[in-house]
C-alpha cells in the first residue's frame, strides 16, 4: 500500500469535490441570470453547501473508475476516502 498515491487520490477527490460544486453552482447561477458576484459569493457560501456537495461528488465517479481501469487501487482509495470525508462532514454538519 503506498501511502503517497492514497494522499494525492485524497487530495484529487477534494478538489474533483469543489470544482464539481462550482460547476453545479455555476450552471443553476447563469439558468437564473444572476449576475456574476451572486454566483461566486453562492460557490463560496456554507448555507446550502450540503446540497450542492452531494451532487458535486458525482465528478468524484469517473476519476475513480479512471483509478481502477489504470491499475492505480491506491490513488482509487484515496479517491473514496475524500468522498467518505465530505459526506461525514456534512451529516455531522446537519445534527
């Protein structure tokens, strides 16, 4: 187990997270028309971020079979582990 692919597959998870939320959030801002200040100020905003969060780690998806289809199980675990992390975030958030 190298320790180090599982780190940057963690690490690819998060950001695969955020920019999957950024685009979601950009895609409802520009069907709305709201200007650009509004879209980046929701991007950034926590008050509905479990919602958003939830479809962003959808992107997570193909990154992980791209993982296991390459051969690369560590980076794959990594990958799942970031997607475990948000999601327990955001249900402790909810309690």
């Amino acid at each position: 187990m190298n320790k180090k692919a599982i780190v940057i597959g963690f690490l690819i998870g998060l950001v695969t997270t955020f920019i999957g939320i950024s685009i979601y959030t950009l895609i409802i801002g520009v069907t709305l028309d709201l200007p650009s200040q509004d879209i980046i100020n929701k991007i950034l905003s926590t008050s509905i971020l479990g919602k958003r969060a939830s479809i962003g780690v959808l992107l997570n998806l193909p990154v992980f079979y791209y993982f296991l289809n390459k051969k690369k199980e560590d980076y794959a675990k990594g990958v799942l582990i970031a997607i475990v992390l948000v999601a327990l975030i955001f249900i402790l958030n909810k309690l």
